[in-house]
C-alpha cells in the first residue's frame, strides 16, 4: 500500500509537468532580458515625488522600515484586479498608472513596489513563477509562469516580497510558491533559475489563551485571547477588515476552533503587517457540558487542536521529503468549574526531540482548572533514519490530545437538575410547552423542559418521544435513539415513536434496523401515511425498487395528491420500468399544481430516472418562463427577498435543463445551463453536474475546481434520507487530484480564495462607519437593473448606488440563455478607518477559471425530506 500511494504521489509531481513543452529561447538569461524589455520602461521614478510616497516615508530613517511602508501601502491599500490577455498577461502597467488607480494584478503591485524600492537604493528584481506548475529548468519559456513577485537586496539580506495577496504579512509568501523554482529578472545581469525558500524568515506561531468559567447548565462563556503569525492569520485579517461584525464573528470563531456564539472580537493593529495579528475574542456556549444527572462525565478542553498535521509522516515517504518552518504553538486554558465539581486531570506529557519539543501540564485548584500545551518545531528537515523516531513523537502528541478531562460531583450534590430550572411546574405543562418550543424548532428550550418533564413523570406519556425529537432537531441522534426506545418500552403501541426511531437510524445510517422500525410503526398503525411514505422513501435509497413502489403506492392511497408522495412514487415507477404510468401521475399532478416548484422536481425526476426526456424539458422550461415572468414584473422595493429566493429558483431550473440537455447528448448547451446555474447556487447537487460535465470534456483543472467548492465548510449538509453527493465528489476529487494531499490543497485554496473573489471594492468617498444589505437586479452583461438599499444606507452614503451600478460584477449569466434578470444580495460595509466601502456578495460567486474554486451558497434543486410525524 505504501509502494502504491508512493507511486501515486509521483504520478501527482509529474503531472505539474505538461507533456509537451516548446519555446524558442534559446537560455533562461533571454527569457530575463525579454521580460527586462517589458518591465523595465514601466519603472516611473517620478512617483518617488508624489504625495503619497512622501507620507510613507516620513519620519522613516533605516531604509528596512522605509521597504515594510511601501510594501504595507501596496498589500494594504491596493485591490487586486487581473486583466490576463495579450500583452498584458507579462507587461505591467506604469507604475504612476498603478499608484494613481490603487488597484491592479500581481504585476503592476510588484512592478511598482520595485519602482518605490530602486527610489530609496534597494536592489529590486521582479521574479517569475508559478503557483500551480512545476516549473522545468531545461525548457526556458515565459510560459511556464503564471504569477510575478519581488526578490530585493538590503545589505547582507535578501527579500522576497510578495504584495499581491491583501494584507499578508511582510516577507510571508503563499504555501504553493514556497520552494519552488522561479526565475529572477535582472537586467544587465545574468538572469537565473533560483528556489524560493521554502521556510517563512519568521517563526510560525499560534498563541492562545482562553479563561472563562462553566455554569451547572453546561454553559461555556469566557474571552480568548489570540496572537497569529500563520497562513490562516491572511484570511482573519481581511475578514475582520471587510466582513459585517455578524458575519466577521462567526468567520473568526469558526477558523480558529473557539465554542459555541462568538459575541464580540476585538482586533489590535489589523493592518500594521510586521506584527503577530493579536486577537481579543469574547464567546458563550450554551449546553457546552451536558452531565444530566450522572455522578461522572467528561469535558472536552474547548481549545483548538494543534496544527500537527502537516508536519504528519506518511508511511514509505523519505524523511527529507518533511521540511519544516519555525513553529511554535502555545495553548493555555483557566477554566472556573461549577460549585460540587471535582475534576481528575489529563495526564502531563513531555517529549523532546532534536527537531522539536511537545509539552502539556494541568492542575485542579479551588475549583479551577488550568491546562497548558506547547508543542515546538526548530525548522529544517529530518535526519535520515528519523521515520520510527518520528512516528513515535507523532503518536505521543495525538495521545495527549485525545486525553479528556473527567468531571465528578461530591455526594452531597448529584449535579446540575434540569427540574431545577422549571421548578413549579409540573410535568404536563412542561411537556406541552415543549411542544410549542418544537414547533418553533427552538430544540435547546425544549430540551430543558422535557428533560425536567421526564424528572418529574419518569413515565410521561409523550415527553420521551418529544425528548427525542429535540435531541434530533440538534443532531444527537444518538441520544434521540435512547428516547424513542424508552418511549416504546413504556409504551408498544406509541402511536408516533416507531416511525420517529426509524427516521434517526436512517441518519445514523442504520438502514436495515431503519426499515424494521418503519415496519413495526406500520403493524402498530397500519394506515400511517408518515411510515409507508418513509419507508418507501427507505427502500428507494436501498436500491429495492419493486417493495419501494409497493409502500409508496399505499401512502399515495392514504394521503393522495401530496406533491411529495406524488413525486416519490413516480419516481418507484420510473425504476421499475413503467415509463407511461410515471408519466400520467406527473401529468396529473403538473396540471393541479401549476407551480414552477413542482414542474422543476418533476422534470428532474425524468430526467434523472429515464423517463421522457421531451416532457421533461417542455415542464422545465415552463417553469423557467413562469420564473422569469415573475422577476420581470416585481420591483425590488416591494419584496427585495422574495426575488432573491425566485432567483435561486431559477437556478434549480437551470440546473435541470442543463442536466436534461447532457441526457440528451447536446453537452454544449448542457454546460451553458448547468455553469450559470452554478454561478447563482452553487450546491453540492449543481457541483456534481458541473464537475462531470467538464470531466466529459477532459477538463481536468476546471472540473476539481467545481467539485472541491461543494466540500467547503460552509456547504449545505445533505438530508439525512437522501445519499450524500459529498461522498461522490470527494471520491471524484482525490481520483483526479491523485493524492488526498492535492484533494485537500484544492479545497483549502477554495476556502482562501472564497473572501476575495465575492468582494467588490466600490469607489465612494465615505467618513463614517456603515453597514447593510443590499439587493441588485442583474441583466446579461453584468448590467445593473435595480438597486434597492436596507438598513438606511441610501441616506448614509448618497452616492452608493451609483457606484454599485459601476461595480465590476462577475459574469452571473452566460448568452443564449433565456433568462434576462437575476437578484442577488449583498452586504455592504466600510470603516471610517480604512475610508473604503466593500460590497461582498452573499449567493453570487465568481465565474470559474483554471485554478480558482466556487464557494456553494443554498441547495439548487429542492430535495424532499423525511417526514417525521407529530
């Protein structure tokens, strides 16, 4: 196995090398003085003069601090735009153009940031490289580089500096450029092939120190505070800088691992990039402890893991292959316990190595409890003959991790009592409020209750399988399997239990004890439309065509004319091969509904099952006209939302008409639909369609850039009855990527990419610190139809809409479709300090090119839902 992922993995280094390779230059010194010609007229000296430069050099004396102003002024204040075609994808612009219009690409920042550093004496070489292909020394062409840089000389030290990336830190460099080869342009002298260093000038670090204090309740709350010089460090910068506090908190809390509801985060020096970013996060966890009434439980230590794995050892690879920066990581933890806790803690650990150390230490004292660990890397690589030494080391760190901390409570108290917080209120009224808490999907509240409900009436009639239910509308379907089966022990014959049971084995992917209880729910009560629908849904999933059509033939019969019941048993008819029936049941059913909704789930059924293709397509584009219609005769004033939500409609429908055209064999017009209804909701659904289609075409890069925007964090987890399409693509990722290294780079460069690619730099003078949302009326070219503004930002910033409607959208619909309006919303934000407004689009990614990934926004096509009964 080891041999085979080896082979793999150089399969995957290979394949960074195209195949055929051609250039007419005849050494790497021609390619230099080619490019020199290129770059070197736009090197404007005279912006040494301007206004700006004079600012940034005040009060400078040491010329280091003059170079981290100019590049601070360059990876702060300039937006990234790329114009790559022609000339143009080699050649700058002129470094005056480039200071006077603060935006530009990779080139035009490096070029003028050489320009600012040759103004005060320091060596500046643009560089060459590429963030995606190996680059090979003996073919010496321009071509093999998608991406430019800086290497500067001062004194004794060299710099490579890279402004492009929006605040990233001062001599930091992007994980795919980082040791690999680049080509150093230095007119009048010998242009090179050289490395760029693999290791950042800096020690890597992650400092985190959380103090908070735990109720009885198992409520969490305390404030982190947070010193970052990482990768991860780029990303916080600018979310704290362009997002909304509601969305910037979450993003924050979420990247780095801190529990439960991030109330507020403070950051110190956001844009000063020679320093650690330092983080003050304040957070509150509710039900972060659950002890019941159990003498004993476990705590897990609410800190983030260790950033061990990339530092991880494969079994068969050359310990040589394992450089490693500087890092240090430190975590401290003081956490005030409830009143009556005792506390056993995790075990202390220390290793030592010659490349790095690991330590961890606790204590328990007066109720509080204390944690530290610090785990160390000296950077370089591992001697050889390191590999069980480091397995080892390996192995002692992920221990300790594993360690959790045990909590008891003294005789005297049996812990924290959910009667204690309704006390008064006897179990009938605690179970039918409850009730009402369900129905307002308010699960923790009704938690609470019934567990209280259940104390008082152990025996309780419909507390159990309502305790169930609230266990289930919070993912613990482990602990809704408990109450449902008390429930039944209690009573046999509940009337609801059985079906609820089998809807959280399906999610805990028990099928087969899934259909046993669906089963029993039927002898129980043979005429339950929940249960055969269920189960009929059950058995479709399982590939059991002929009992499916069976169980949903009689839930139709129970309950006729449900859309749900009517799509599902047409779809058992398509698969047992009774193409005409299915037919006439949709006919019926698209004749009576006359919604859009339906007509799109019918059209997909066919096509996705082999039924009539025509019908299809006919019922889809009849749902995409009624659509259409509608956009064209609303205004965003009336109902701004209600045209956004139309607008993910209609790329359901998109998707539905794409996917029938490559049914069809016209794999054209099939990408044409399915790419733009990706643009507007990129599901995981839409994703799978898009990434086969460009496999179709033998599109390689493009179709793991469709397929990895489905496995962000962010994307819309799959109904628990339906199968994943997650598992597909990742299986489909790793096989195109080649190692699951390359699987999860490709994903993680859609997580960074994400921020940048939907924000929109509008170009408004504004002093004062603004947010809100915005919702924009599209048409074909990216023109702007409408704007209407929420939150009073028409009267903050007059002239908002105007420069919204100079925006530069990204392409949300191709030619040739029939659509001619889509509504998207956006945030709008701007800081009195930074003196820029930021538009960042909430359901509208950019279009996909080589090498980019998508971030998914709401499902596209509607799935249909177990149906758990009251």
């Amino acid at each position: 196995m080891a041999k085979l992922k080896k082979r793999i993995e150089e399969w995957t280094e290979d394949a960074k090398v195209p195949d055929v390779q051609f250039t007419t230059f005849k050494d790497w010194n021609e390619v230099g003085d080619w490019y020199a010609a290129l770059e070197r007229p736009r090197r404007d000296g005279s912006v040494m003069f301007s206004t700006p430069t004079i600012q940034l050099l005040k009060d400078k004396v040491e010329k280091m601090d003059q170079v981290k102003s100019f590049y601070a002024f360059l990876a702060r204040d300039f937006r990234y735009v790329s114009l790559s075609f022609g000339q143009g994808r080699f050649q700058p612009h002129p470094a005056g153009e480039v200071l006077t219009n603060r935006y530009g690409d990779c080139k035009d920042k490096s070029l003028l940031l050489a320009t600012f550093l040759e103004g005060i004496g320091v060596k500046a070489d643009l560089v060459l490289c590429s963030s995606f292909q190996k680059v090979d020394p003996e073919i010496p062409s321009p071509a093999q580089f998608d991406h430019l840089m800086l290497r500067a000389s001062l004194s004794d030290e060299v710099l490579w500096l890279d402004p492009t990336i929006p605040l990233m830190p001062f001599q930091a460099l992007a994980p795919s450029l980082r040791g690999s080869r680049a080509l150093v342009v230095r007119p009048g002298g010998k242009s090179a092939i050289e490395t760029i260093p693999q290791e950042p000038p800096f020690e890597t670090r992650q400092l985190i120190d959380i103090k908070g204090s735990l109720t009885e309740d198992g409520t969490l709350s305390g404030v982190a505070s947070v010193q970052l010089r990482t990768d991860e460090e780029v990303r916080i910068r600018n979310i704290f800088r362009n997002a909304p506090p509601e969305t910037r908190n979450r993003m924050i809390g979420s990247s780095l691992e801190i529990p439960g509801e991030i109330l507020d985060v403070k950051a110190m020096e956001v844009d000063d990039l020679t320093i650690p970013l330092e983080l003050k996060i304040t957070f509150k966890a509710k039900k972060y402890w659950e002890s019941g009434k159990s003498p004993s439980s476990e705590l897990e230590p609410p800190l983030p893991k260790l950033d061990f794995h990339r530092y991880c050892k494969d079994e068969g690879r050359d310990e040589k292959e394992y450089p490693g920066g500087p890092l240090l990581q430190v975590q401290d933890l003081t956490i005030t316990l409830p009143k009556g806790c005792k506390v056993t803690p995790p075990l202390p650990v220390q290793v030592q190595r010659d490349y790095g150390s690991y330590g961890s230490s606790s204590a328990f004292d007066k109720g509080v409890l204390r944690l530290h660990r610090e785990l160390k890397f000296q950077g370089g690589q591992l001697k050889t003959g390191q590999s069980d030494n480091w397995d080892a080391f390996h192995r002692a760190v992920k221990g300790d991790l594993a360690q959790k901390v045990r909590m008891e409570w003294d005789a005297a108290q049996a812990g924290p009592s959910a009667g204690a917080v309704a006390s008064g209120k006897d179990a009938e009224t605690l179970a039918n409020e409850a009730g009402e808490a369900i129905v307002k999907s308010n699960y923790p509240l009704a938690l609470t209750l019934l567990r209280a409900a259940v104390e008082k009436d152990p025996k309780h009639r419909h507390a159990w399988n309502n305790l169930g239910r609230a266990h289930a509308g919070l993912g613990q379907y482990k602990e809704a399997e408990i109450a449902y089966k008390r429930a039944i022990s209690l009573n046999p014959f509940n009337e609801f239990a059985y079906n609820n049971l089998g809807i959280t084995l399906v999610a805990l992917g028990r099928l087969e004890e899934a259909d046993s209880a669906f089963r029993k729910q039927i002898e129980v009560n043979p005429l339950d439309e929940y249960a055969h629908f269920n189960l009929g849904k059950l058995l479709l999933r399982t590939k059991k065509d002929n009992a499916a059509l069976e169980a949903l033939e009689r839930a139709n019969q129970i309950t006729p004319n449900d859309s749900q019941r009517v799509l599902a048993l047409g779809e058992a008819l398509l698969r047992n091969g009774q193409q005409e029936k299915a037919k006439g049941l949709f006919e019926g059913l698209a004749e009576k509904s006359n919604g859009p909704s339906n007509w799109n789930n019918i059209a997909y059924t066919l096509c996705e099952h082999g039924g009539d293709l025509d019908y299809a397509q006919k019922l889809a584009e009849s749902a995409l006209q009624s659509n259409s219609a509608r956009m064209k005769t609303g205004r965003l004033a009336s109902n701004p939302m209600a045209q956004a939500f139309a607008t993910q409609r209609m790329a359901a429908t998109l998707d539905t008409l794409g996917w029938i055209h490559h049914r069809q064999g016209d794999q054209e017009k099939a990408l044409r639909y399915v790419e733009a209804a990706y643009f507007l909701s990129p599901s995981p659904e839409v994703a799978l369609h898009l990434g086969t289609l460009f496999e179709l075409r033998k599109e390689r890069t493009k179709a793991i850039a469709a397929y990895a925007g489905a496995l962000l964090p962010s994307a819309l987890p799959p109904d628990p009855d339906q199968e994943d399409p997650r598992e597909e693509i990742r299986k489909r990722v790793l096989s195109l990527s080649g190692s699951s290294s390359a699987a999860d780079a490709a994903i993680q460069q859609s997580t960074k990419l994400d921020v940048q690619r939907r924000t929109i730099l509008l170009h408004i003078k504004q002093g004062k610190t603004v947010f809100g949302q915005a919702f924009i009326a599209l048409g074909p070219g990216n023109r702007v139809l409408e704007v209407h503004l929420n939150d009073d930002l028409g009267e903050k910033l007059p002239g908002l809409v105007g420069a919204i409607e100079r925006a530069p959208f990204p392409p949300l619909l191709s030619e040739g479709l029939p659509v001619d309006r889509v509504v998207i919303s956006a945030l709008v934000s701007g800081t009195e300090k930074s003196g820029q407004v930021i538009l960042t689009l909430m359901n509208a990614p950019a279009s996909i090119a080589p090498g980019t990934l998508s971030m998914p926004a709401p499902a596209s096509n509607p799935t249909k839902k177990t149906v758990p009964k009251k």
